[in-house]
C-alpha cells in the first residue's frame, strides 16, 4: 500500500460535522439545545408535577432561594398554585413546536419556490419573486400578527402565521443557492448527457444548495421561537391554560407588582437560552459548511 | 442610476397593488360577518340587510376591493368598529409617540452598537472583543417583551426610580405641538415634564434597542475587520499614521456603509418591537393600536394599518437603497 491511499477518504457532511467538532462554541450551543429538548420531549418523566395541577393554597410561592419555599416546587408556583418548573418543562413543547413547525412550512414552500425561481428563470422567476416582495413589504411580527389574529386564535394558526413569514427569506436564499450552481461545470456536463430536469433538480442542485439552507434554517428557528413566544405573550398564539412560554409570560405580568417575579422570569429564561443555543449553533454551521460566509454578521 | 430609480419605483407599484389585495383578502378571509360584526350578534335581519347594502357587502369581492382601494388611496380606510372613530386620524393622532420611541431606540442602538463594533474589530479577540461578542448573542436571542418585564420590575417595582408605564406623570400639564413629549417640553421650556417624559421613556427605548443594538454591532465589527484588512489601510500605517488616525480617520468611513442598510432594515423590527414594548409599558402608540385591533377583530384598522405600514416599509427600504448608491459610489445596480 502506497503513501497516498493511506488517506482516508471524507464525504462532505464527515468533513463539516469535523468542523463543527472543531468549533467549541457550536458544541456549547447543540449541547444546550439537545439538553433542552430533551428535557421538554421528556417533561412527563423529568416534571416533578403536573403542568395543570392548580390549588390556590399554595399559590405565588416561591422557589429554593427562599425560606417561603414549598419543598418539591423548585422554581416557586404561579399564581394558580402550579408549579412553575413542570410548566415550563410542558411549555417548551408548545413554544418549540410551534417554532418547527413554522419553519417546516417556510423550508418546504420557500425551497420549492426558491428553486422553481433559481432553476427555471425567467417568468416563473420574475412571478415568484414578486410573491417574495410583497411579503417581504410587512414587517415581520407585525404580518404574523395580522395572520394569526385574523385567522383566530391558537397554536396552529400562529405556526401557519410565522411559516408564511419566513417563507419569502427561504425562498430568497434558495434561490441565490441554485443561481450559483447552476452555472457550474459538471450541471451542464449533466444538460450535455441529457439527464432528466427532476434528476438534475434533485440528485445535484438540492444536495449542493442544502448548506446555506442549514444555516439560515437554524438561525431562522432562533428567530421563529422568539416570534413564536411573542404571539403567545401578545394573545394570538396559545390560549390558556396552555403552559407556553410567551402565554405564561404575559399572564406573571400582572402579578410582577406583588413581587412574585420569578413566575415572569424563569419563562423568559427559558426563551432566551433555547435562542441562544440555536443561535451558537447556526453560527458554527456557518463557520463550517459556509466558509465564504466567516465572521459575517447574521443580517 | 435615475433608470434604477424608475425600475424600483415602477415595482413598488405592483408591490404595493399585491400588498393591498392581501391585507384585504386576509382581513375579508376571517371569519364572522362584518355586518354582524358592525352590529353585535343581536341585530335584525333587516338591519344587518341594511348594512350590507350600505357598504357594498352584497357586491362581487372584487368590486369590493376597487371601492376600498379607491377610497385607501384617498387616505380613506372608514371608521374603527370599537371607538367608531375615523382609522387615518387614530393612527396620526399615535404616529409622534411611537416615532419619538423609535428614534430614541434607534439613537440609543446606533450610538452604543457603532462604539462596541469598533472596540471589538479594533481589539479583536481581547477581553473587551470577547464582552462584545457575547452581549450581542445575548441581545438578538433576547425576547423583547420579557426584558421589558424585567427591566420593570427591576427599576420600577424593586428601585421606585421609573414609572410602571404610561407617557406622563397624571395630573402634569403640558402643551401639545408636535405630540413628542420630550421635544414638547423643550419647546415650551418645561423643565418638569422633560424630566418626567424621560423618566416614562427611558425604559421602553432601552428594551426596543437591544436587538437592533446587537445587530449593528455584530454588522459593524465584522465590516471594520474586512476593512482593516484592505490595502489602503495597510498603505495608510505604513505611510506612518497612527493607529488612531488610521482607525478614526480612514477605516471608519467605509466601514460604515454597509451599516446604513442595516439601521434601514431594522426599521421593521422597531415596528414589531414597538408592538411588544408599547403593550408592557402601556404607551399609547401605534404598536399597542393594532395589537389591541387585532385582538378586539377590529378590521377597517387591521387593513388600514397594515397596508399603511407596509406601504411606509416598502418606501423606507427603497429609501435604504438609493442612499446606499449615494454614499458608495462603488455599488452599480443594474
């Protein structure tokens, strides 16, 4: 066996997941975020208590740091007497889940559209990216906010609210994804062996356009979590008694001036370190599948 | 250039036809009659009739969109269904306390996010860079509406040195020019109400800066340290510049070009904030407007907020880009 073949040959994901291991601050970042879900997927074994077991008995108490605090009820109770520790374990699913399935939504019609755009050109192009404009004309919150309260209330109707705004971001990106490798050698050395549009389409333009898509959907799900909280806080989103961040959040509000802060504060924290996290994380994707891309800021 | 100008004028047309046609089938789409809706769920039948004729309800969709993009255009979206008010006058009667918000926030975030970018490029990978980097990551992951809560509670609640909410202590007089009360009372030379609308402000612009804070710093940093690479700059330190004059002096200027697209972009995310923090802080603006619209399914204000703004964002952006091509000569749009 010769010098060279003792090279071990990478494919590209081996090659980045290297990276990625390299990168101490994505590690910290998917550290935190596997902890997290796992703790909210498995709220039924880690939560002390039931996310809807009230008694007014033992209500607005609060947690370890004080001598007031009721033993078994870690972070203290709200003000129906449950205890706050179980609701946020129960309230990550809704808040996370509502951040994934809006960005499934973004991802499956932005791509699409932003590869209908990118690969055909054109009319379709000029079409699709004047759907893009418009709805890149609201704000984002606010369209969300439109979406969800027009539709009515409820989690499904602010998951479709916030898929519907992230989709033109995802379209864009895709699109800018496929322009780049569609003018590569080996997509018109697949033109010249006459292969069909779909095995062109789905054997090497989505597989070589997945990197930006990682990295934006990750940052994008960071972004979507905290928008997802925000229509809960704001009333449009989950309705009570659900245990969702935001929700929990703006029902503590009124309960801050008695000096129960905890109630308001541990949701919050909740919030901010599940962004954190997606955030550490996408940008050490960055750095890794995106080089080009190294030291930007997230725009 | 000029035909660029046209091009992107000549699209915001049918950018601001597609916005409108959307606000109005998404507000038509919603559920309930808006006859029944004008008139509570005890009306005749006659009246509800009545109405329906009275407002077209009975037309094609599509005639009813022209009718309400004649008069949308005319500045007319009709009256508010909850205070039966007219839409256009509640919303510039709001239009000064949510702009005085935002361009305190937009200071306080520009001025403060600049300075930390420069720190951070200039002394990269120092303790301070480290500081930067790591407030920033936490104030784009931060949820706006919880940091308003706490600052609350922390310096209104615990502390007792700002007001839980509002714009001006009850009971304090002061004369209405523009509606900004803080320029209003400079302007009529009041010192006490300065103090106080200040006092009411502080707190609010902080929470609505923090992301747009860490946004320009992060964009800044990065931009300085592509610019302190470049050969002019290489050029300039070894002509004997001092680092100070080379930084201050020669760097700053391009490294902040790109930073103008970033203060025009986040004009929306103020307009998304200010919905957020005028809710907890109870300021009577334009975000707790449609928020409290949304949620009371007040549609002649969601459609005609909605499409006013949106048509407000689209300008801003264009804005944002024809700047762009003013002060970096370099950038040819096609």
């Amino acid at each position: 066996m010769t010098e060279d073949t003792k090279f071990k040959r990478r494919t590209r994901t081996q090659d980045t997941i290297r990276q990625l291991k390299k990168n101490k601050t994505a590690m910290v970042g998917l550290a935190m975020l596997l902890a997290i879900f796992i703790l909210c997927i498995g709220a039924p074994i880690f939560a002390p208590h039931g996310p809807y077991d009230a008694d007014l008995d033992r209500g607005s108490k609060p947690g370890f740091w004080s001598d007031d605090c009721i033993p078994g009820y870690y972070l203290g109770t709200d003000y129906l007497g449950r205890d706050l520790l179980s609701r946020i374990l129960y309230g990550g699913r809704v808040t996370l889940s509502v951040g994934f399935v809006a960005l499934g939504f973004a991802l499956i019609v932005g791509t699409s559209m932003g590869m209908s755009a990118g690969y055909f050109g054109g009319k379709i192009d000029s079409i699709l990216m004047r759907i893009v404009d418009i709805l890149f004309a609201y704000p984002a919150l606010l369209l969300a906010l439109v979406i969800a309260g027009t539709l009515g209330r409820g989690i499904d109707k602010a998951m479709l609210a916030i898929g519907v705004v992230y989709t033109p971001q995802m379209a864009r990106v895709m699109r800018g994804a496929v322009l780049i490798i569609k003018e590569t050698e080996y997509i018109e050395a697949e033109h010249a062996i006459g292969s069909s549009t779909s095995r062109i389409i789905f054997k090497h333009v989505l597989p070589n356009s997945l990197a930006p898509i990682i990295v934006y959907s990750t940052l994008m799900l960071a972004t979507a979590i905290l928008d997802a909280a925000a229509l809960g806080f704001l009333g449009v989103g989950a309705q009570s008694p659900s245990p969702e961040w935001g929700l929990s959040l703006s029902i503590a509000r009124k309960y801050l001036v008695t000096g129960a802060w905890w109630a308001a504060t541990f949701p919050g924290v909740a919030i901010l370190l599940s962004v954190i996290s997606l955030n550490l994380l996408g940008d050490g994707l960055r750095d890794a599948l995106d080089p080009r891309l190294k030291g930007g800021a997230k725009l | 250039m000029k035909e660029y100008i046209l091009k992107r004028l000549a699209m915001l047309v049918i950018v601001l036809l597609g916005v409108s046609l959307i606000t109005f089938v998404l507000v038509r789409a919603a559920p309930g009659d808006p006859a029944v809706n004008l008139l509570g769920q005890h009306a005749t039948a006659e009246k509800i009739e009545e109405i329906r004729e009275k407002y077209h309800l009975n037309d094609p969709i599509y005639v009813q969109y022209y009718i309400w993009l004649k008069m949308a255009v005319k500045g007319d979206f009709g009256r508010s269904i909850e205070s039966r008010e007219f839409v256009t006058r509640e919303i510039m009667e709001r239009v000064p306390m949510t702009l005085e918000l935002s361009l305190i926030a937009m200071i306080i975030a520009s001025v403060i996010g600049i300075i930390a970018g420069i720190i951070s490029a200039v002394h990269q990978y120092s303790a301070a860079d480290y500081g930067v980097m790591i407030g920033a990551l936490f104030g784009i992951s931060m949820p706006v509406f919880w940091l308003g809560l706490m600052l609350m509670f922390i310096f209104s609640v615990k502390l007792g040195i700002t007001p839980v909410g509002g714009r001006l202590t009850a009971g304090m007089e002061l004369e209405r020019i523009t509606g900004m009360y803080i320029l209003d009372s400079i302007l009529t030379l009041n010192g006490t109400a300065l103090v106080d609308s200040i006092k009411h402000l502080i707190l609010p612009s902080v929470a609505l800066a923090t992301i747009p804070m860490a946004t320009i710093a992060r964009m800044t940093r990065s931009s300085m340290l592509e610019v302190l690479r470049q050969d002019y700059i290489r050029t300039e330190r070894a002509k004997g510049l001092s680092e100070r004059a080379v930084v201050y002096k020669h760097a700053i200027k391009n490294a902040l070009i790109p930073i103008v697209t970033v203060i025009g972009m986040n004009i929306g995310l103020l307009m998304g904030g200010a919905v957020l923090t005028e809710t907890i802080f109870s300021l009577p603006g334009l975000g707790k407007y449609i928020a409290d619209a949304i949620l009371a399914y007040d549609y002649p204000v969601v459609q005609g907020f909605t499409l006013i703004f949106a048509t407000v964002f689209v300008l801003v952006n264009l804005a944002t880009d024809i700047l762009y091509l003013y002060i970096d000569p370099r950038i040819k749009y096609k």
